[in-house]
C-alpha cells in the first residue's frame, strides 16, 4: 500500500475516534444489518463500529432491524447508512423513536438520500436525539439548511473506514473490477467499459447462500464474513470501477486503483468531495470528458 494512503488512511481513522470519543461507556446498538434489507457495505460499517466500541472500551447490546429495542435503561446508538422517507429501515428508525421513551438517541455517520422529506427529518427534533452524525458533506448540508432541522450534527467518516488495517495484503494483478447498481444505462460507465479491454463484473449483493450464513452466524462472525467476502472480491484488482459508495471507499483505502461515478444518489460523489479527493489512487468521473485524466492507471 502506498505510504500517501497509509497516512490518509490514519487521518480519516483519527477523526472517528476523536469525533465519536464521548459516546457512552454503555449503549444499545441498533440496525445491526440483516441480509434481507443489507448489502456488504452495511456489514463493514456494522464492523466499523464494534472496532470503534472495541478501541473506546464501550459495552453494547446489539438490536439488529426488525427487532424491538431491548428493554434496557441505556442510550441508544443507531447504525448509519442511506436512508429515505420510504426506505425499510427507516421504519423501524421511527419505532424505535418511539420505544425510546426518555432515552438518549445518537445516530452515527449517515446518508440521507433528497426524498427525505420534512415529516420524516421532523422526528430527529425528539428532545432526546443527543446528536446525529453524516458521513458526508451533502446530507448534512441538506438536512440543516434545506430541511431547517434544529439538532447537534457532526461531520465524521464512515466506521467502516476503520477496518483498513484487517483486510489481508493486496497484490494487484491485471483484474479490473465493474461494482454497480443495476443498471449499466450510465453513459460514463458505458464509456469506461469500452476503454478497458476486458473486465469481470462482480456481485456486491447477497445471494441465498450467503443469506443463509448470515442468518445462522453470531454478529462476530457475518463481520468476518463480510470482511472475507469484500477481500476475495478485491485483492487481485489493478482497477475497480464502481458507483456504490463502498464499491468505491473500500478498494481506495485498500490501495486499489478506483474509478469512481455518481449512482443514483449523491452520497457517492459528495463522500468523495469530503473525504477522498486526496486519494491518489482514486478518480471521480463526472461526464466523458474527465476520462481523458485516466492516464494515471
């Protein structure tokens, strides 16, 4: 790995400790990922955050989405990811809210996609949400000034940054990585795969057989699943092209060559923007025309 990412890498590293340092010693840990309403992402930022409870000495019990709160007198830490208005696990954002009753809430490094309405942004002006934190500089510009929403906000990286130092050595070979959302209708993906000579497309998704794991694993284990699962994708890339955000964060802070696009959101280009611009080793694409850049690969 280069020693520009490495330092990089322990920057974004410090932030969350520093930023996240005051959480309380004893909290309820809820969204823990499912595999029905999860993907790899959502299991390293789920990691992130044991590591983070692992370095703070922060004693946890874990609520993943569909359950109930645990009937604990303890502050309640609420996984970040994307959320919308619609989306499945916001609905049980709201429940627990209201199971909440008096109890402090803090929601961690987050995306809110532009479909989060006023109603739902409503809910987080609950006397007991401490603060909520975003994971980059767009949800939370949205949500203070378009959305007027009077709480604490903190800007902090996404946890999962936390586990670059757990994944094996990587040792790039002539593989080039395609990680996208479903459609390839995209006209500068389109362009960027008719430059390349050849490439594999690989699944970021769950399918029933790692359902079935992941269903049958303590949390402990789906992490090192995942962890697993994202390293044998990745370590024999020379190149990864993706949209999805972790698609993108994990091989960048790995080392790997990254082409970067906007996906149906904006967290993609704006968690670029905030945090890995500096990267040399990753490139965002915004029309054709910055392909012409590509000469750094």
């Amino acid at each position: 790995m280069d020693n520009r990412v490495k330092k990089l890498n322990k920057i974004l590293y410090d932030q969350i400790i520093i930023n996240l340092k005051d959480l309380p010693k004893r909290l309820i840990f809820a969204g823990f990922p499912i595999p029905e309403l999860s993907n790899v992402g959502d299991y390293l930022i789920a990691g992130g955050l044991m590591k983070l409870f692992e370095i703070l000495d922060i004693e946890y019990v874990i609520c993943k989405y569909n359950e109930d709160l645990p009937n604990y007198n303890l502050p309640i830490l609420i996984r970040g990811c994307e959320y919308s208005s619609a989306s499945l696990g916001m609905r049980d954002v709201f429940k627990w809210f209201f199971q909440a009753k008096n109890r402090e809430i803090i929601f961690t490094p987050t995306s809110f996609v532009k479909d989060f309405d006023k109603h739902c942004a409503l809910f987080f002006e609950l006397p007991k949400m401490k603060y909520i934190c975003f994971r980059e500089r767009t949800s939370k510009d949205y949500f203070e000034k378009t959305l007027h929403i009077r709480v604490p906000t903190r800007l902090i990286p996404c946890p999962s940054v936390l586990l670059y130092d757990e994944f094996g050595t990587i040792t790039p070979r002539n593989n080039i990585l395609i990680i996208h959302s479903k459609t390839e209708c995209n006209p500068v993906l389109i362009k960027v795969l008719s430059m390349l000579k050849g490439y594999t497309k690989i699944r970021w998704l769950w399918d029933d057989k790692d359902k079935k794991i992941l269903n049958n694993s303590s949390p402990k284990d789906t992490v090192e699943y995942a962890k697993e699962f994202a390293y044998n994708k990745l370590h024999q890339a020379k190149l990864v092209v993706s949209d999805r955000m972790h698609g993108s964060l994990i091989p960048t802070i790995l080392g790997i060559n990254v082409i970067s696009f906007k996906g149906y959101t904006h967290k993609v280009e704006s968690f670029y923007n905030t945090y890995l611009k500096d990267y040399p080793n990753i490139r965002f694409i915004k029309k054709d025309d910055d392909l012409e850049d590509l000469k750094w690969i």
